[in-house]
C-alpha cells in the first residue's frame, strides 16, 4: 500500500496531542513559521515541534498540512474520480 509523507505523520500527530483548538486548520499560521518548518521537512529534518515557535503558533502545523495538499501535482481525490464523488 501507500506510505504516509513524513511530514503529514509529524504534523496530524502533534495537532491529535497538542492542537485539539477551535478552528485548528481553518486558521493560518503565521507565514514566517510555516517557511521555516516547510523549510525543516524539505531538509529531510524531523524538526522539534514542541519547540516555542510551533507551540505558541499551533496554526502554522495545521497550515502546512494544508500547504502539502495543496501543492500535490494531482489532488487527493483525482480527476478521474471526480464524477463519482460530485
């Protein structure tokens, strides 16, 4: 089968501990701190999300899940599919 991206396993796993907020990926992060952590996953890092940065800007976890599907060459759920689901 398929393997989850590490960065999508880092991330949903410290918003399942950590970010149990209102609004958790409707909000954005601050842009700054989602560079930087994108920045920390493209440098095959597994960073420290507990640090400060990301503790007291959980958003911009969130944010960077969002950034990942976004940025998928195809989407999540294909074109081919999309009759079916619609």
């Amino acid at each position: 089968c398929c393997s989850v991206p590490q960065v999508l396993k880092s991330c949903t796993e410290f918003i399942e501990k950590h970010g149990i907020v209102d609004g958790i990926y409707r909000l954005s992060g601050i842009a700054s701190n989602i560079q930087k952590l994108r920045h920390e996953f493209d440098s095959e890092q597994i960073p420290d999300l507990t640090k400060d940065i990301y503790i007291q800007d959980i958003h911009c976890v969130g944010s960077l899940c969002k950034l990942y599907f976004r940025e998928l060459p195809n989407p999540l759920l294909t074109y081919q599919l999309y009759e079916k689901f619609s």
